[in-house]
C-alpha cells in the first residue's frame, strides 16, 4: 500500500480550508488543518505533515511568524512549507524566499488543482544544483557561449554568489534533465 502524502493546510478562512483539504483528500492525501499558526503547531504535534500549506494573515499566529517558529525547531526545519496568500504582495514574496520557502502561491489564481499538482511536482520532481568549475573541461568555452562571467561569479544583484548549473529531472526518462543557469 502506497503511503498517503501528509499535508497540514493552515488559513484563518473556514471556506477555503475545508475546500482545499476535502480536493486533497480526493485524491489520496492525508490532510489535517488549522486556523492560524498556533493551532498548526498544535496539529504538528500530533500528526507530523510531509508538507505544509500556509496563508499569511491569520489570528494569533501570522503564516511568517508560524514558519519563523518551524526554522527555529531542529524537528520541524525541514518540513518543506508552501505559502498561499490572498494578495500576492512582492514584499511577502521576498521574505518567503529569504525564510526557504518552497512555493508562493496566490490564492485566487491557484484551483484546488494546481494546489494538487504543485504539491505533487514537490514530491515527484528532483532538481540538482551544480557548481560550475571555471578551470573545468568545457567551462570556458561554456562561458563565452552563454555569455557569463568566466569566473562564474555573479553579477551585482546577488554580489559574491557563484554561477550554478540546475538541473530539473525529466519525469519521462531516468536520464534526461532540462538544464538552467542559476546563481547561488
């Protein structure tokens, strides 16, 4: 028997929980929810998710402050967490990337569905980052026919980070990636 995904689905909106957690539940997840971070902590305790899906704006305990509150706990840290907010502020998403979260999600663009696929994608999919060596092989001419820095140093906006390889596994075949320039 294929073990069931737990997912603990966290917003402060009734309608929205039970909407998302019953189309999780449609398709096989194992789903607990609470209404604000305080009672998702609660719930961790007696069920530990896989993943956790989290608004931002709640009672007691906002979705930061709940995710702030997992990083600091060694048991909880790696819990990969997903943030579905209702407004899709650019200052919630770059302090959702500064916090490692895993996906940003607005709630009016994202269906019951995509939140299924986007969840399936973070258990299905395996991406690799690779540093690049500038005294390797083909690094050189990799860098002249990319037009990156030969040193693979990043440019001004991430000052002091190196030029990486992603690789994103294809699903299809157990050898093929799709390839992206990345900067760390």
């Amino acid at each position: 028997m294929e073990k069931k995904i737990k997912v603990l689905f966290v917003d402060d909106d009734e309608e929205i929980r039970t909407l998302y957690a019953e189309a999780l539940r449609a398709v096989n997840f194992d789903v607990s929810s609470g209404k604000d971070g305080l009672d998702a902590l609660e719930q961790i305790n007696e069920n530990m998710p896989d993943i956790i899906v989290t608004g931002i704006i709640m009672p007691r305990m906002d979705g930061f402050q709940f995710i702030e509150a997992l990083k600091k706990n060694v048991t909880l840290s790696d819990i990969p967490v997903m943030i579905f907010s209702h407004l899709g502020r650019e200052e919630d998403k770059m302090r959702a990337t500064e916090l490692g979260i895993q996906d940003f999600l607005v709630r009016d663009m994202t269906t019951p569905n995509d939140l299924i696929e986007r969840i399936n994608e973070h258990f299905l999919s395996k991406n690799y980052i690779l540093g690049i060596d500038a005294f390797g092989f083909d690094a050189a001419r990799f860098a002249k026919d990319f037009d990156i820095n030969p040193d693979f140093v990043c440019s001004e906006e991430k000052a002091g980070g190196r030029i990486t390889l992603t690789l994103h596994k294809n699903k299809k075949s157990a050898k093929s990636f799709d390839a992206e320039i990345t900067c760390v």
